[in-house]
C-alpha cells in the first residue's frame, strides 16, 4: 500500500495544477459563450454596436475561429468594411492551420469569407496622414484616439468609411484636432496642421546668427579702441608740428619747418588717417551689430518658414576726410 502511494505522488502532482485551473477554464467557456449568445440576438435586431461589441469580448475571452467569423459579419453588417475585411482574412488565415476534422466543422464558412472579402474589397477607404515639412521632432499624432506609428505616416492605410477624429500634439504645445469624412472607397491623403509648440527661452536664437552678432561686436569694439589710441598720437604728434614748423602748416609748406616738424607732421597724418578708419570700423561693427540683433527672426519665424532677412554693413569708403558707412540687405 506505502509502494502505491509513492508511485501515486508524482501523478497527482502533475494533475493537481490542472484539476485547480479546471473551474477557472470553464467559468471562462461559460462568459465567453454567454457574450456570444448575447451578442449574436443583439445583431440579430440590428444593434450591431452592442452586438459586435459583445462578439469581440466573447472571442477575447476565448478565442474560437466560429466566433471571429460571426464578428467579421456583425462588423460588415455594421459598416465596418475596414475591419470586417481584416476579421474575414484573419478567419480564412486561421482556418487553414485547423486539423482536417476541424476545418470539416467549419462548413461552408471558408467559402463565405472568401466571398465577403471580395466584396468588401472595393468598398474600403484609405487614409494617408503625414506631417507638415519642418514639424517639430516628437509630435504625436492618434487617430481615433490612438497613436499612429511614425513609420505608417505618408503610408495609405485601409479604415472605415464615416468620420475620423485626428489629433496632432507637439512636445509642450496644445492639441489640435482635425475631423476627416470618408466614403466608401474613398482615398485620401491629408497633411496635418501642428501649431503651439512651447516658445524656446528668451535668448534662442540661431547660432550663426548669434555668433555673427558678437563677431560684428568684437570688431566694432577694436576699431573704436584704435581709433582712440591713434587719435591720442595724432593729437601729440601736432604739437610737435606746431613748435618745430614757423607757421605750424606742416607738411603743406615743408620749407617752413626743421627735421623734427617734417617727421611729426608725415607721423601725424599716418596715424590720423588709421584713427579715421578705425573709428569708421568700429561704428560700422557696432552698427551692424545692432542691425543683426534688432532682426533677429523669431522661433515662430524659423518654424514658419518666415522670409529670410539678409544685412550686410561695413565700411564703403575711408580717407584722411572720413568714412562712408552702408547697409544692404534683403526682406
């Protein structure tokens, strides 16, 4: 008897998990089966919502190819075309991994599946979403209430006919909502609008811009410094003139001064020419500068494709008598 009961064990060790999930399994048979009774009356009085509905639940439950061939027909009935269509090639996929005495069971369902597909076939709308050129990286778009991958964006998928509700969302902007109507058969392609994405901080700007304000910047500064330095020189270099020359002319009558005047005088006008351009370097750096940085586009601008603003400023032109400065550019 002790003999029996060691060789028993390891039987009921096996069987016991099953004879536990047993309960579990039918009282799901029994939900799914229920779903399925109710539904197939519902559709029957043409409440195809609730009918199909509760079709979809019972087969989730327990998955059965009777019961997704009987929602493929609720779905068609309904004018799901799109999904019925997909339901009837999911059916007719399914049957053909069936055992030959199941497939026996499934009657002349195969033959009607192929048929309804055919049908259904001309009847389905297509529908391409895609983004706007320049759409901020990550912006999430969901049809119907569901995401739609970024790689099925651009492509022509199959969907029901009636409305559709499309959402598009930039990181930190608003949603924005489209609602598109499609017929039977109908295809369509559609180019989202994305609007409101969040505004950058306040000192965002384009770095080649940026970097060109403070190079104008830079040499706007420098120019102002070495006109200043050798305005100083030239401003001592004439008092030498003017004690070493007899009427102070300098080099307009060379006679009237001794060595030293002539070299003050020829080193003044050297130096008071570069205070000249210098000054007009640093002006035209500076003025351009503020040119730059009061038209510096927007973030909107940049993502709206906004005109292009080109200056250009500088020196024209630069003598013992001053400088001509310019600007140039277009809107």
């Amino acid at each position: 008897m002790t003999r029996r009961l060691r060789r028993l064990a390891p039987l009921a060790l096996v069987l016991w998990p099953l004879a536990a999930s047993t309960p579990a399994a039918a009282q799901d048979s029994a939900t799914a089966e229920a779903l399925f009774n109710r539904g197939l009356a519902e559709m029957e009085a043409g409440r195809y919502e609730a009918g199909c509905n509760a079709i979809a639940e019972s087969h989730r439950i327990e998955p059965k190819p009777g019961a997704l061939f009987t929602l493929a027909i609720c779905e068609s009935r309904w004018g799901h075309v799109a999904t019925a269509f997909a339901h009837f090639g999911e059916y007719l996929a399914l049957h053909e991994q069936l055992t030959p005495e199941q497939k026996r069971r499934q009657g002349e369902r195969p033959k009607v599946a192929r048929e309804e597909r055919e049908k259904l076939a001309p009847l389905v709308p297509e529908l391409a979403l895609s983004l706007p050129p320049g759409a901020p990286a990550g912006t999430v778009v969901k049809r119907d209430g569901r995401a739609v991958d970024s790689a099925a964006l651009g492509a022509s998928v199959p969907v029901d006919p009636g409305e559709h509700v499309v959402s598009t969302q930039a990181p930190g902007g608003p949603l924005q909502e489209t609602r598109i109507h499609l017929a039977h058969g109908e295809k369509k392609r559609v180019e989202l609008q994305v609007s409101g994405a969040a505004a950058p901080p306040a000192d965002s700007s384009p770095p080649g811009r940026r970097a060109a304000v403070y190079v104008a910047g830079g040499v706007g500064v420098a120019g102002l410094v070495l006109g200043g330095v050798t305005g100083a020189l030239t401003l001592g270099k004439k008092s030498v003139v003017r004690e070493h020359c007899g009427s102070g002319i300098g080099l307009s009558d060379p006679t009237a001064c001794d060595q030293t005047g002539l070299d003050a005088a020829e080193s003044a006008s050297t130096t008071g020419l570069v205070s000249t351009i210098g000054f007009g370097v640093g002006l035209a750096g500076l003025g351009a500068a503020a040119i730059l940085y009061l038209t510096e586009p927007t973030q909107s601008d940049m993502t709206a494709g906004a005109t292009s603003r080109r200056i250009r400023a500088g020196v024209l032109a630069a003598g013992p008598e001053g400088v001509v400065l310019g600007a140039s550019g277009s809107w």
